[in-house]
C-alpha cells in the first residue's frame, strides 16, 4: 500500500474519518473505492451462480475438490448469457463508466446517440470463475476457466488490468498463503490456479501462483515480504523448463533463494497430487534440487554453455553471500577448477561496470547471431516475457520490415494467435513453430532479462528503428532502380514516420 492507502485502511479500521483530498484525488478515491465494491459484488453473484450450475459442481468434483475448499478460495461460475453480471451490477446501482472501468464489462458505442449501454456484454461468460486477492484480501480481479468444449477460444482468460489491479504484480493465493510463507520459510511458486488449490487442499499452504504469464521481478518483491526463499514447481515439458529458466533468472536477479522441483513430463502439481497424493507430492518437495543442479541437468552436452550461463546468473546477484557458495557448488558439479570460474566471474563483472560506466543501455541481448538486429531480437524478447504488451507492439510494429526470417515468421505467428482471440503465451507459440524458431525463442527466453521499468521507451525505440530501416532500405532501391517518383514518396513517408514515432 501506499502512505495515503495505508492511512485510510487503518482510518477505516478504528472508525476515524479522513477527507483531505483534493477535487481530483477524491475522484479516484471513489473510482477506487468502487471497483473494490463492484469486485465484491461480482463474486458474490457468480459464487450464487456455481450454486445452481449441477454440471459446474460436478466439473469441481471430478477435479477433486471438495466443499470447503471451494468456498475457500470463492470459486464462482460466469453464466453464458452476454449481460446477465452487467445487468445485475446496473441494479445495484454502479455507474455506468465505474462498472467499464472495472473491466468486469465491456461497451460498444450506440452508432446513433454515441452513448455506453445499448450494447453491454460481460468479458467473462460461461467460466469457471477464480476470485483474485490483494494481500489485504480485497477481490481485485478474476481469471476464467471455460465450460466450453469448443477448441477456439482461450482456456484461461484474467481480467484486464485497472486502477486496482496489475496482471504482472499480483499473486494468486497471496492473501491465504503469506501467513504460511512466513511460518515455512517459503513459498511454492506453481504454474495455475488449480494448483494453488490442489496444494491448499492437501495442507501445502505456502503455494501461490503468477496469473497465467511468465514470473515478473514484481512478483517476487511481493513475496519477498514474506520470505527471501522460494521453490519453484513448474510443468515438465519444453515450455515448463524454460519457465523454470527464466524464473530462475530473475530469483538471482533479486537475490532470493531457490530450489527447484522438476516433475515428471506431462505432470503438474494438481495432477500428481491426484495420482499420487499428497504425501507423495511432499515427499518430492524433499528432494528439490538447487537451480544450478537443475541447470546442468537439463543442458544436455553443452556443458561449458551452461557453465558460462550460470556464470551470467550468479554474477546478477546483488548477494556476496550467494554468489560465493554459487560458485563453490558450480566447481564442484562442473569439474571446472574453481579458481578458474572465480577469475571469469570477475571477467564477466568487469565487462558489466566498464559497460554501466559508458553509458550503454541496461537491457541485456545474449548474442544469439549477428547477423540478427538487436531491435528486432529486444522486441521479440519483450514479446516473450511480456505476453500482455504483445498485442499492442504487433499492431504498431511493420512485420514486412523485419530483417530475420526466423524472427518475422515468429511475429506473424504471434499474430495468428491473437487474431484468433487467443491469449499469447511462449508454450502456446513453441507449439506452432518451427525447430529453428523454437530453439530461437528458447534461447531469448533463457538467456536475457527485460528492464520492465524502462519497457515502453524500449518499445517505442525498436519499433521506430525497425520502421526506419524497412523504409530507408525501400529508399536504397528506389535510388537504384532511378524511380523518382517513388523516392519522393518514401522520403515523404519517412518523414511522416520520425515524427509520429519521436
């Protein structure tokens, strides 16, 4: 929370009223105030809605969940008509443009009047509905499971992000777990909401998930509050180990501690549990093994890469603590002299300062080819780790102007699934790409780490870039083929596009 937040949660607590706020700030107050009432409000009418819905509570049961736990975690059931939630929110008596600030809604323009309501539809319809807390408990957001069997629409959609909710900062299962982190010594980070559960249900309560993207710098700060250790349990296919990577990544990058749990191919926390039960899932819990293991078990023979890549890793930590035993632990897996990793560790921390101290950018590119331009390998990257921004640089990006095959086919696919409504995800994309793009994409998603702070501005510049050279290389052609007309009519264009990107 914020001071003033905090100020008046406690003000709320001991009955004391607060007005101080100016024209504006009251405004939001009140904005604020309402979508925490209209999140209250929506879970209350589709946790009703489960209770009517025989196949819904059968869906849950075959699932292995039981009453208590469903009523736990306030699980719910959107209904498939397209504005039953609007019109029930609309009675209460929400307004108009605080229920489209919700995102619980969305609007399409009356074509006559230009006005809000003729054509309302709810965003969530027929799904099973996932209720997500701040840490305080407050409901600030939902993400929904489909009923449908139909293969084209998404499984899983979350709400949109809004005044009182960020899809890459929130936690799933943070407001039941915190207390249970701090008494373990740690949180169990899983992939999905049925795993949260599944782990709550068998007394594993420390469990939390990210919201269906991969895991963010900003979600491990929240769990650090609670504990600087976690142990990460993701899928043990393809995409999970690369999950697993990049989160990896990111535990050293904030200095927390990891282990990790690699399961069986085709398992999940959820679907072991209910295979092979719960002691048996904290029997594995046991025998987690450190990030480095797990590294060099999964590097196949490219064992001197890994080295180095580790290597990378452990000089990202701002822990000395960390860094030392890291190395210790990686001569002694490796065989490689540890005299020898402690001399390229400082190589690798030199070639770092001397980089900070020029001036060069913060954002980390592994150098996957030269022949490859860093823009288009940024973006892509971004795309990877930060799937709900995707659909905003596809749309303004000019795919024809990207150099690299393997990268342009990979963004044209990205379009493909978005265009069919589906959500963007690296597991859903390794799937229709080829071995060349998978491995290009596996590489991107291991090897760098995006400065989310500074995102937009990276965006913005690589996509001005990539523009510019697409059009400046139509200027070279032009001049060659002697196409005057042609010529002036790009320089025209190059023109329009500076000033509209700067």
């Amino acid at each position: 929370m914020t001071f003033q937040e905090s100020l008046s949660y406690l003000a709320d607590k001991a009955g004391v009223h607060i007005e101080k706020f100016s024209r504006g700030q009251a405004f939001n107050k009140g904005l604020k105030e309402n979508l925490f009432a209209i999140h209250k409000e929506a879970l209350l009418f589709f946790k009703n809605n489960l209770k009517d819905s025989k196949p819904a509570l059968s869906y849950l049961k075959e699932r292995g969940l039981n009453s208590e736990t469903i009523e736990k975690f306030s699980i719910g059931l959107s209904t498939n008509k397209n504005d039953s939630l609007f019109n029930h929110l609309k009675k209460l008596g929400f307004s108009i443009e605080h229920i489209k600030s919700s995102g619980l809604v969305h609007f399409k323009k009356n074509n006559s009047s230009g006005a809000y309501g003729e054509d309302a539809f709810d965003f969530f319809r027929d799904r099973l509905m996932f209720p997500i807390f701040d840490i305080q408990g407050g409901v600030i957001a939902f993400g929904g499971r489909t009923m449908s069997s139909s293969k084209n629409i998404p499984k899983y959609i979350n709400s949109p992000d809004s005044m009182i909710f960020k899809k890459s900062d929130s936690v799933y299962g943070i407001n039941s777990s915190k207390n249970f982190i701090t008494q373990k010594g740690y949180s169990i980070i899983v992939e999905g909401y049925m795993d949260t559960i599944m782990c709550h249900q068998s007394s594993i309560n420390n469990a939390v998930a990210p919201l269906g993207t991969a895991l963010t710098s900003s979600q491990l700060r929240r769990l650090k509050r609670f504990s600087n250790n976690v142990l990460l349990i993701f899928d043990g296919d393809t995409a999970g180990i690369s999950a697993t990577k990049r989160s990896i990544e990111i535990c050293y990058a904030e200095g927390m501690i990891s282990k990790i749990l690699p399961l069986p191919k085709g398992e999940d926390p959820d679907t072991y549990i209910r295979r092979h039960g719960s002691d048996n899932f904290r029997k594995q819990i046991a025998r987690a093994i450190s990030p480095l293991e797990f590294l060099l078990n999964v590097s196949g023979k490219n064992n001197l890469d890994t080295v180095r890549y580790i290597l990378r890793l452990i000089s990202s930590s701002p822990d000395t603590l960390q860094r030392d035993e890291a190395i210790r632990e990686l001569a002694e897996r490796s065989k490689v002299n540890e005299i020898v990793l402690r001399e390229e560790l400082k190589n690798i921390s030199l070639k770092k300062y001397s980089a900070n101290a020029e001036g060069k950018t913060s954002q980390k590119i592994v150098d996957i080819g030269s022949s490859i331009c860093k823009e288009e390998q940024m973006l892509l990257k971004i795309v990877l780790s930060m799937p709900e921004r995707a659909e905003d640089i596809i749309y303004n990006l000019d795919i024809k102007a990207i150099k690299d095959t393997a990268i342009s086919n990979i963004f044209q696919k990205a379009k493909s699934v978005i265009d069919s409504d589906k959500s963007l995800s690296v597991k859903n994309l390794l799937n229709i790409c080829s071995s060349e793009e998978q491995s290009l994409i596996t590489r991107l998603t291991i090897d760098s780490e995006i400065d989310s702070e500074n995102a937009n501005e990276t965006i913005s510049d690589c996509i001005k870039a990539i523009s510019l050279k697409g059009i400046e290389k139509k200027i070279r052609m032009a001049g060659q083929t002697g196409d005057v007309n042609l010529l002036r009519v790009l320089l025209n264009e190059k023109k329009r596009l500076t000033k509209r990107l700067t």
